[in-house]
C-alpha cells in the first residue's frame, strides 16, 4: 500500500511539473513569437520609410536639376542597412545631404546615416559625410565603405549604422515585457524547487514523527504493564498515597497511548492507509455503550447526557474502531469544553435515506470567525481563561478524516456561551422492521 501511495504521490509531481514545462514552453514559444513579430513590424516600417524618404530625395534633386527620374529600380536595397538610389542625373553633394535631412526628419527617422555619391570619371564612391542624430553617442562605427553598383551610373549610396539599435530602441516596451516573463520563469522554477525540497522535508518529518510514534508504543506498553503490576500490589493497595500515585501512572500512561495511537492513525489517514474494515452496525447500541462510558466522566462533574432515540433499529455500514473513536471525541470535547456543569443531548433520528446523530452541548461554544478552522489539522480554538483543556488539537481533525472516508456528513452549530451542536448524517444500510 506504501509503495502505491508514494508512486501516486510521484506521478502528481510528475504530472505537475509536465504541465508546468509544457506551459513554460508555451509561454516562451509564444512570447519569442511576439518579439520576433514586433521586430519584423518594425523593420518593415523602417524599410518603407526609408524607400519613400530617399524616392523623395531623388525625386528632389532631378527637379532642381530639371531632370527626370528613371521608370523603375530607382531604389535598390543591397543590405539590410544599406539603400543604393539611381536618379540618372548629375546632382551636387551638398545638395544630397539638405534633402537627406529633410525628409528623414519629416518621417522621424531619427537615426545616424552616412552617405557616398558614385564618380563616373574615377569609378569610385567618393564618401560624403556621417550624419550623427546623437554627435555625442557616436562610438566605433565602421565609416566610409560604402560599395558601388555595376548597373546605375549616376547614383548615391546611403547606409545605416545604427540600424539593429534603432530598431531594438523601438521595442523597449517587447523587451521589459520578456524581461518580466524571464524573471516569472525562473521565479516559477525556484518554487518548484523550493516546493520539492519542503515536500521531501516534509516526508522526512512524517517519517520520523510515524517511527519514532511506533518506537513509543513498546514503552508504553512496559509501563502499563508494571503500572498494572504495582496498583495490584498488597503493600500499594494497603498505602492509599502509594495507590493514589500508581493510579496516576496508568492513567497518564493511557493518556499517553491514546495519543499515540491518534497519531498513527491519522499518519494512516494522511497517507491514504486508512484501512476501514466496515461491518454492518447497529447504530443505537452502539452509542448506548458509548454513552454508558462516557456518563461516568459527566457524573463526576453532576452533568447528565440526555439521550432520545427516534430511530429504532438503525443499521449503517461502519468500521466500529473508528465509530467509537469519532463519538468518544465527541463526547469527549462535550465536557471537556464546559466550565459549567454539563449537559449533553443526544439525538438520533431518521431523515430519508439517512440517519442523523446530534451530539449538543451547554459549553463555551465556538465564535463564526473559528468555526471555518474547527477541523483543520492543529487548530485550537481559543478558550478565553479556560486553562485546563489540553490537547494538540488533533479531535476534530481525526473525527473529519473518518467522517470523509466514510463519506459521511458533518455539521456544526455553535454560538459562543450557549454551547455546540455536531451532527453527523449517515446512510442507512438496513431498517429492522
């Protein structure tokens, strides 16, 4: 059954941390998709801005020298940086730059460009100038290789050295988004770390709070067995104060090894161990030897249980350990939670399909604000300037764990100073007729 529960335990893990790569990938795919979407917007904006600004150029300077420019291939692209403009007439430098400026600056091209304008006497490119949007920022750029074209005659070059950072400028908001996701990523993988390693940490614990809790129960019994062997001794029975601290001993013994076997037990429920071995039960006798057990404590501090039975013969289908153990629990906290003299009612009446036992008390009662927290693992209500209950707060959880493998209903009812009321609904496997 261990090697069950630690394997379903391992595929969850397993299937988490799939499910959490799968959405990793899918988040990284789709957001270096954005980026890489948002880069090529981009530059095909730049590349449309720079044709129509240096077709305007060239469109400049053959009218000021009343010329025309070509039908077609007026703009080749020979790099991704660097634009070749054929205007098949002679034209002035100066003049290139003046209208380079203009319609960059009209279009918002705010970005370094240099320029080269081709000599047909020498066949070469005779540089022009480099044109810094920023003078101050400029910083080893590679100037003044700007290549020729074999097909046009008269024509200028232009190329942008700043270009991948001019662009990568324009995606600033793409890249502090990636930069959040990337830090969410590695925040998401140093949870899971820190998930696994509590969880291993965890189970180490609950390993050794479960060995250690089996190791207390040779003890344990040892002790009860001398405790026994000592209350029937001549010599402590004739010594009432001998009699009275060996008395003490069994009981805080049996204290002790209730406390035990509750941890084991919901160590088992905790680990889905929890073997129930149900029989067929008859309900009413069973919570008449339970109240019987229970009437001695309430005599001692002149309570009463109240009992009424309006369900006679009522078979339900229950492991009987665990039965017992969830109405001791009950009645247990009944008194234990009274600083009065206790009155319990209990109330076992048929509803449909189902019977429903009510356990109600005259205690302390419990506020709304804890009433939501009652059947959480360790959780104690606070009791004011009762002192004397003790526990680990570890009933309620129990009584819960079984009612949930049983499949069994709970419900609580409670207003502080005028006492609580539990009640479980259970099916009905059999009604004697």
């Amino acid at each position: 059954m261990r090697g069950i529960t630690n394997f379903m335990q391992n595929s969850i893990i397993l299937r988490v941390f799939l499910l959490g790569a799968f959405a990793i990938m899918g988040i990284i795919a789709m957001q270096t998709y954005w980026v890489i979407s948002t880069w090529n917007i981009n530059e095909e904006e730049f590349d449309k801005k720079v044709r129509l600004a240096l077709y305007n150029v060239a469109k400049s300077l053959a009218d000021l020298n009343n010329g025309e420019l070509p039908a077609r291939d007026v703009i080749k692209q020979k790099t991704s940086n660097y634009y070749i403009v054929n205007i098949a007439n002679e034209f002035d430098a100066p003049d290139l730059e003046h209208y380079l400026h203009i319609q960059f600056q009209e279009r918002m091209l705010n970005i370094d460009f240099e320029y080269a304008v081709y000599d047909c006497t020498t066949n070469e490119m005779l540089y022009g100038n480099y044109c810094s949007y920023k003078p101050d920022e400029r910083k080893n750029i590679s100037i003044g290789h700007l290549p020729k074209d074999a097909e046009f005659t008269y024509y200028f070059g232009v190329r942008f050295p700043t270009r991948p950072s001019y662009l990568f400028d324009k995606m600033q908001l793409s890249v502090i988004f990636s930069v959040i996701l990337f830090v969410t990523i590695l925040f998401f993988v140093y949870s899971m770390l820190v998930i696994l390693r509590q969880k291993r940490l965890s189970e180490m614990q609950k390993d050794f709070i479960n060995n250690m809790t089996h190791e207390f129960k040779t003890p344990i019994s040892t002790v009860r067995i001398a405790a026994d062997v000592f209350l029937n001794a001549p010599v402590v029975k004739a010594d009432n104060r001998l009699l009275q601290y060996a008395g003490i001993i069994r009981d805080q013994n049996q204290r002790l090894d209730d406390q035990v076997e509750k941890m084991l037990q919901l160590t088992r429920i905790e680990k889905r161990q929890l073997d129930l071995k149900k029989e067929v039960l008859n309900l009413e006798d069973t919570l008449c030897e339970i109240i019987g057990g229970a009437g001695v404590q309430v005599e001692k501090r002149k309570g009463r249980i109240e009992y009424e039975c309006k369900a006679k013969g009522i078979e339900i289908l229950a492991d009987r350990l665990h039965l017992v153990n969830v109405l001791h629990n009950l009645l247990d906290n009944a008194v234990k939670y009274c600083t009065q003299t206790p009155h319990i009612k209990i109330v076992l009446e048929q509803s449909g399909k189902f019977v429903r036992l009510s356990i109600a008390d005259n205690g302390i009662g419990i506020s709304k604000e804890h009433l939501k927290h009652v059947f959480d693992k360790f959780y104690r209500v606070p009791t004011g300037n009762v002192h004397n209950v003790k526990g680990f707060g570890l009933g309620l959880y129990y009584v819960w764990s079984v009612c949930q493998a049983h499949r069994w209903k709970i419900e609580l009812d409670s207003e502080p100073g005028k006492g609580t009321t539990i009640g479980l609904l259970m099916p009905i496997f059999k009604e004697r007729g």
